[in-house]
C-alpha cells in the first residue's frame, strides 16, 4: 500500500512536516541547553609507576632494538624517552624506556660494568649486552639505540660511562642486596614472596 498525495494535499502534508520539524528543533534546544549535576564526582587517580623512589639523572627521546637470536635480526622494541632513574635509598641507576601511548615496559635493568659498542654504519647509534628485567622471565638480550643526531648520542655515551662508575661505587642497602639485581620495578610476585616467607618460619621453628 502506498500513500498517493496531490494538488492542496501535498502542501498541506509538507507544511505539517514544516512545523513537526520546527517543534523538534525547539525541543532539541531545550534539552541541549539542560544541564545535569553530576551524581558521582571522580577524583583523580595516581598509579604508581614503580619510579617513586627514583631520581631521573639523564631523558632523551630515542629508538630501541632488539636482536632476535632466532631470525638473527634486529627488531623494534618501541620509540620514547630512555631515563637513566638513580634510586634515592641505593645510588643505584638503572635504564628504562616505556613505549610511547602504550607505556609498555621495554627497557628496564641496571647499567652494567660495560662499554658501549659502536654500531657500524650509524654514528649516532649503540650496542650493548646485558641482563633485561622488563619482562619475564629476565634474560639477557642485545640492545640497541638510535638518537637523533651525533651529539646526543655521544652525551648518552658519556652518561652512561658516568654511570658505570656510579654503580661501581654505589653501596647497596639492605634491601638491595636481597633483591640482588633486579630493579623495583622486576620484583617478586606476591605468591613466591609468600612462599619463601613460609620456608623461613619453618626453618625458625625447626
């Protein structure tokens, strides 16, 4: 069935159409310019980082590789800021990078008692092996990065060599030393630190 309009209908049926649509738009109106009063007010949230208890002794922006030991390639690890973070209770400094937007740990483990290494063919890249906590189970994988220009790659070599030497010095504190290597951010989980709890208790007891 369809509807037939003609002659004084037609515009008797548009100019109903004409005001239907205006009493809609002053609808409309109305209800764009209510406000309502929020039931629930959220406060901002801070998580922690695990960089609580850390200084930030050197930023840049730069690029990450990986070797992938299967394929025999480097790989991408993520772009963003490389911080070398000196820990306040320890003198402890660390290497960290977070990927952009994601902040996806791709970079996390002490400044090892290691030179950097040139990467052939790039005056403003280095190589460098060590042990990686940002992921588990850590594993020691070879590194690379890529900064903008010249300069800035060498002022990261000279921060790092700087670093070296302060980590060679740093006394480690108590709880340092029960953590052996690991930055903070690569601690226990909860099950395995309830479990050599256990084992202690026992061992008292006997």
């Amino acid at each position: 069935y369809q509807r037939r309009v003609h002659g004084d209908s037609l515009s008797s049926h548009l100019s109903d159409m004409s005001d239907h649509e205006q009493d809609h738009e002053e609808t409309t109106e109305e209800v764009a310019d209510t406000y309502y009063e929020p039931i629930v007010k959220l406060e901002e949230v801070k998580l922690p980082t695990g960089e609580e208890d850390d200084d930030v002794f050197y930023l840049q922006r730069c690029a990450l590789y990986r070797f992938d030991e299967t394929s025999k390639e480097w790989k991408e690890r993520g772009k963003g800021d490389v911080k070398l973070l000196k820990n306040k209770h320890s003198g402890r400094v660390r290497l960290l990078l977070r990927e952009d937007k994601t902040l996806k740990l791709r970079l996390n483990h002490y400044v090892p008692d290691a030179e950097l290494q040139s990467n052939p063919g790039s005056d403003r890249s280095w190589v460098w092996r060590c042990k990686d906590y940002s992921e588990e189970p850590a594993n020691s994988y070879t590194f690379a990065i890529r900064l903008r220009d010249t300069d800035t790659a060498n002022a990261f070599k000279s921060k790092w060599e700087e670093v070296r030497a302060i980590n060679a010095n740093a006394k480690p504190t108590e709880a340092a030393e029960k953590s052996a290597d690991k930055p903070a951010e690569a601690e226990k989980k909860p099950e395995e630190a309830k479990s050599e709890d256990k084992k202690e208790e026992e061992a008292k007891s006997s």
